[in-house]
C-alpha cells in the first residue's frame, strides 16, 4: 500500500526542520532515508503528511523503531 510519508534528517529528536516528501511502503522510505542520509550521527525521523511520527532511526544503534512501543 502506496502511503505518503515526510523523511526528516534532524541534529536530535527536539528537532524542526522541513522534510522531503516520498510516497511508497514504509520499508521504503526507511530505506531511502538510511540510503540518503547526509550526516553521521544524525536522527532520521517518518512522519506522515498529518505529523504523526511512525518511525525513527536510532543514532547510536542504527536500527529503526516505532515511536510509538515507547
């Protein structure tokens, strides 16, 4: 199910700054963002179009999450 997601590349998770759209899979777009991301030690966020955070990469780990298990 093609769904639209926001990738956010942030210096931490208190964070604002504008994302780049991508429409496709959530593993998709986990995909792309570990795949496109600019800086070491930087934390990737998912949100959908409505801001709700779905995903977010772990710095330290390198593995994603749900935000909301937490």
């Amino acid at each position: 199910m093609k769904t639209t997601y926001i990738i956010h590349e942030l210096q931490n998770l208190n964070s604002v700054r504008e994302g780049t759209r991508f429409e496709g899979t959530l593993r998709a777009a986990k995909a792309k963002a570990s795949i496109e991301q600019m800086w070491q030690g930087t934390v990737l966020k998912i949100t959908t179009e409505n801001g709700i955070t779905v995903a977010v990469k772990d710095s330290n780990t390198g593995k994603w999450y749900d935000p909301s298990e937490y």
